[in-house]
C-alpha cells in the first residue's frame, strides 16, 4: 500500500509496518495555540479563528488544564442560546486533556481516540504540550487506515464499558494536581490519593 505523501514522506508498507514505524511525532502539528482560562468564550473563539485552528489549550497561568473545541462552543454556548461574552473558557473547557506520548505508534494513538471518544490527543514531553495528533491527522497519512478505524470504533461501541480507564496524564479533577496516571471514577478523573479517598483500589 502506498501511503499520502505526509512532510515529504513517502512510504510503500503494510498496516503492520505503519504500527511499528509511524510514529505520533511525525504526524503530530506543532501549532498549538493557548488562552487564559479567564477569556470569555468570545474571545476564545476569535483566537480560534485568527490563528485557522479548531482547538485551543487552556492556561491557568503555566499550566494547561483543559481544551476547547469548535464542537464544545457549539454545545455548551450556541445551542444553550448563550452569549458567548457571557462565558468563560473554564466553565465549557475539557478537562482533564488526554495525552500521548510522542513515542507512541500512530495505531495505539487511534485506538485512545476511539476508547475515549475524542478526535485529538495532546503529545506531551515531559510536562510540556509539544503537539497535538488528530483523527484528521491519522487519516492523511493512510486513508487506508480508515477500515481499521471504522473497526475499532465498532468494538469499541460492542464492548463492555469499564468503570474504571486509566489515562496516562492528566490534571486530577477534586484536587487539581498534574499526574502521571489518572482514573475514571463515577465520571471523574481523578489521582491515585483522590481515588482511594473515593474508596477505589486496584
């Protein structure tokens, strides 16, 4: 198979190869673009629009604790039939941001999208955002892999939902601080300390 022409790579391989060889480094997009968690959701948007971007980082002074997109401006402002003046980042942020590292293989990066049913990934080096990686990302290196996505979302849709997933960082949802692995608890992500307070071990 041969693949789209992705920063001036070319490649004649298989799906296997692709897992083992590609990794989210080299498709990843460097532009990440960042607010201060108290910009209204107006400014949020004009940011968004002058920098051609449909994600933005929330900062809450150095740290990055939440993400926006298009999509969460549209659900939680337009069709509430609130002004988005009238918001702020960190009430229609998401949070905690699922991330990557950008060591990982282009494959597991899909199959975090689909298990958490998210369309980007922040890349993270050591407590830093380096990129992100999209599904749109994935897709223009291989639209070949689109059959594998397609297959993983159905898995994903037939399995049984966990009540506990591990992400791999992330900022704890009741105390705030930045984790190395974080939980799903009860719909919270939460740290290893918060998640025992709740009375969850493993």
């Amino acid at each position: 198979m041969v693949l789209n022409n992705h920063n001036g790579m070319e490649t004649d391989s298989s799906i296997l190869e692709i897992q083992n060889d590609m990794l989210v480094r080299e498709t990843m997009s460097k532009n990440i673009v960042g607010i201060d968690a108290a910009a209204n959701v107006l400014e949020v948007a004009r940011k968004m629009a002058e920098n051609d971007t449909d994600s933005i980082i929330v900062k809450d002074d150095a740290d990055s604790i939440g993400i926006i997109t298009e999509h969460d401006i549209i659900i939680k402002t337009v069709i509430r039939n609130v002004l988005p003046a009238e918001m702020i980042a960190r009430e229609i942020m998401s949070s905690p941001i699922i991330s990557i590292k950008p060591s990982t293989n282009i494959i597991e990066a899909a199959e975090m999208m689909v298990r958490y049913n998210i369309r980007r990934l922040a890349v993270m080096e050591g407590d830093q955002i380096a990129g992100m990686i999209t599904d749109r990302d994935i897709i223009a290196i291989a639209p070949g892999l689109t059959t594998i996505l397609e297959g993983l979302i159905e898995l994903h849709h037939e399995s049984d939902v966990r009540q506990e997933q591990e992400f791999e960082r992330g900022i704890c949802q009741r105390c705030s601080a930045f984790v190395d692995n974080l939980a799903d608890v009860n719909g919270l992500m939460l740290c290893e300390d918060c998640k025992e307070d709740e009375g969850y071990y493993d």
